[in-house]
C-alpha cells in the first residue's frame, strides 16, 4: 500500500556580500549595473547549508555573521528523506564539493545551492545569481578580480576535512573567502570597508567527525527501515537476468557499437560499469549519466534499437535489487523524469521492452526509498501536452500492462503484489494510531488481477 509522501519546504537564503553597494557602485566600478554580489545557501529539514573555500557548512537558518537573507526564495517542496539528503551532502563534500576546488567564479556556493536546488526540487536557482560571475568577468575590472582570485584567500588553507563535518554554530572561517572578496572588489576600485562594515567576530565552527555524521545518518535510517519493516511484507523481485551484469554491460556496449557516442557518454558508460561491478556508490555516476540514459531509452535515433534499451533496462533492474543508494540517481532524474517518461508510453512499446520495463518498475519495489518513489502523487508534465502526470499513475499504467500481458504475467503479477502491499498512512499527528487505508487505486488493481485470472 502507498505511503502518502512526506514534503519538506527548500528554500533559498540571498545574501548581497556588498550589503548594497554593488547596486550604488557598480556602473562607477564595473560599467555594467549589478544589483549585488550574491552569496546563496539552502535551508531544509531546519538547517542553512551553503558552500566555500572551507567546505560544505551549515548552521541554523541565518545563522552566519550575514544575519538576514536579503531574500528568502521558496523553491518548493522534497520529497527526499533527511537521511537521504545527509547522506548526499556528504557524498558531494567528500567528492565535487571539497574546499580546495572552490572558485569563485566557476565552483562557488551558488553552483552548490543549484545543484542542491536540483537534487531536492528538480528546479534552478534564478539566472540572474548563476550568471553575475560571467556579467562581472565581461568587464575590465573583472579581469582584474579574477587575476586575485586565483591568488591564496582568507579561507582558502582550511584543511578538506572540515568538509565533510559539515560544522554547527555561527561560523568564523566559513565565509572568511566572501568578505575577502568584498575587500579586495572594493580595494580595485580605491575604496576600503568601513569600520561599521568590518564583520564581527564569531566563534568558530565546531567540527564534528565525518564518522559521525555518518554514524547519525546510517542510525536514523536504520531506525526508518526498523519502523517500517516491522508489519512489511517481503516484495516480490526478480534477481535472475539469465544474464550476469558484466554480460549484460557487454551486451550494451556491442549494441551501442555503430552509436557515436561523445566524449561524456563515453565516460558515463564507464562509470556506470564501475558502480554495477565496482564497491563505489553511486557518486560515481556524473551528472551527464541520465543524459545517456535518456538517450537510449527516448530518443529513438537510428542505431539504437531494441536491444540497447532492453539490456540498459535490465542493468537498471539489477541495480535496483543490489544497490541500497539507487534512490539517489532516481531523485536526479526528478527534473526530465527520463525513466518514468518512457515507463509511461508502456503500450506503445516493443514486448521486450514492455517486459524490461516492467521488470524494473517491479525491482524497485525492493528497497524502501525506491518504492516511495515510484508512489510519488506529486504531478509533473507529460510529453507532448498529454496532460499531467505522476509517478503513481506511471507505476499503476505498467502493472495492469504488465498483468494483462502473456508473456510477462508472473512480473505483472509480481508488481501488483508489491503495490498492494506497500503500505499507507494517513496524514496524521503523532499521537494518532497508524492505520492502513485501501486506496481506490489498489481496488483497481484487484478488480484487474481478478479479471485477468478470470
């Protein structure tokens, strides 16, 4: 039975480092107008999390020395889990986000809000944050900057692993980079900060070990798989390919052969047999990785036939009952919705690849976190102005496919199972009794398996 999904609010804190000047005296500085240098964090499940030379931090909701946001944009709503979203922070600390690789104009907290914008919400930050850089380096004064940039910062010595201790409290190195930064925008122009702009002193971040991040993250989620197992049926899930994964890998390069692929796609496919062979997480997989996927799933080119899809579909489904992360390169795909958008057209598929769909709809009931998603109500936009949709009518369109059919029966019969087993909840207080609920959904779904044994 369906989880009614949990949503938390995103949101993302502006701040303008200039604290106004930028808009005063930026024609005088730069000849271009400027409402502010942005500084951009992202605040979730209680907490502000933001991006520089010394890491990934975060600290209460407007608790750096920048006091308030000068803007508060509200990106909508997650339906990623806290644990989850930790455990991503770390992941992306330990990775892509590690303090030395921060540059001010290339790899700076607003690509980090972004990017985190997009995991949470499937949404961007606003073009005009993510394209000042590029305003500011298109004028003279801008070489210049980038010139100091690439010179040692305040903050640029912090050791990596403050990174993944994703510090507590009100932060003294933190942002020692941005208002460098403003010093030195102001000191090109022949000004200096004033003694009232001199940011107070604050006490310094309190570290905590990465191990113990870790440890907070992999207890909470054992106590959500504790809580949820207890009155949860096994799923029904199909482990063998009659292929292995490697064979299956090796079958989808060969039917890729006559496919020009680029230099990306090139990498993706390596990355993707380094994380199904591999003992890596699925880091590994880069942020190109869906696009591949999209391509051989949606694109219908010539050189891609049949073949290809059903042998990256069954990698999929064999990721899904052997990889407990698999959840995370499901939430990157909340922007194109790449694999549901192709479950979706179910009908108007080849057998094969009607049956490989099914297969994986059916093994990511496997995990938890992977069968809430496919249980998604949150609706997104079809293809083709066929309306709305959501992951749940995508999920219950393939298992009554699937069920009807008669070559794949025993996976429609399989994923019908698991449905009407995931449980629901009601959207109640704590105090109130848990209690299950048959949705009109799942009486659908009887009444269809009755008929199809009928």
């Amino acid at each position: 039975m369906a989880d009614i999904e949990a949503t938390t609010i995103v949101s993302l804190y502006v701040y303008d480092l200039s604290r106004g000047m930028a808009r005063n005296m930026s024609m005088l500085l730069l000849g271009e107008q400027i409402d502010g240098i942005w500084h951009t964090s992202i605040v979730v499940f209680g907490r502000e999390y933001f991006y520089g030379a010394g890491g990934i931090l975060q600290c209460p909701p407007s608790g750096t020395r920048l006091g308030q946001p000068n803007q508060i944009v509200n990106l909508g709503t997650t339906q990623v889990t806290r644990s989850i979203f930790l455990q991503h922070i770390v992941d992306l600390g330990t990775s892509t986000y590690k303090g030395n690789q921060y540059d001010i104009f290339t790899h700076n907290c607003n690509t980090f809000s972004n990017d985190l914008a997009n995991f949470l919400c499937g949404t961007s930050i606003p073009d005009s944050i993510l394209n000042l850089p590029r305003t500011v380096l298109n004028t003279p004064l801008g070489q210049i900057l980038q010139q100091f940039a690439q010179a040692p910062l305040v903050g640029a010595g912090i050791a990596d692993n403050i990174l993944p201790n994703l510090p507590r409290g009100r932060g003294g190195q933190d942002l020692g980079l941005e208002i460098d930064i403003r010093e030195r925008i102001l000191a090109a122009g022949g000004l200096s900060m004033s003694d009232d702009d001199s940011p107070t002193s604050s006490p310094a971040p309190v570290g905590r070990p990465k191990r113990d991040i870790l440890a907070e993250v992999e207890e909470e989620e054992r106590r959500e798989r504790e809580e949820k197992l207890k009155n949860r049926e096994p799923p029904i899930v199909f482990r063998d390919f009659g292929n292995s994964v490697e064979e299956l890998l090796d079958e989808l390069e060969k039917s890729l052969a006559n496919v020009e692929l680029n230099d990306d796609e090139m990498r993706c496919m390596h990355e993707l047999r380094e994380y199904a062979l591999g003992s890596e997480g699925s880091w590994v997989l880069s942020d190109e990785f869906l696009n591949l996927i999209g391509r051989i799933l949606l694109s219908g080119e010539p050189g891609i036939g049949d073949d290809s899809r059903v042998n990256c579909l069954k990698v999929l489904a064999w990721l899904a009952v052997t990889k407990d992360d698999v959840i995370l390169v499901l939430h990157q795909d909340r922007r194109d919705h790449v694999l549901m958008r192709y479950a979706s057209h179910v009908d108007q598929l080849s057998p094969s690849c009607q049956e490989a769909v099914a297969l994986l709809i059916c093994n990511l009931f496997e995990n938890l976190s992977t069968s809430e998603w496919l249980l998604y109500i949150s609706e997104w936009e079809s293809e083709n102005n066929r309306g709305p949709t959501s992951n749940i009518r995508v999920t219950t369109k393939v298992g009554v496919h699937a069920l009807l059919s008669k070559e794949f029966k025993d996976i429609g019969s399989a994923l019908v199972y698991n449905f009407v087993m995931k449980e629901v909840k009601t959207a109640v207080s704590k105090n109130t009794p848990k209690v299950s609920i048959i949705t009109p959904i799942q009486i659908a779904f009887c009444s269809t398996t009755m008929r199809a044994q009928n």
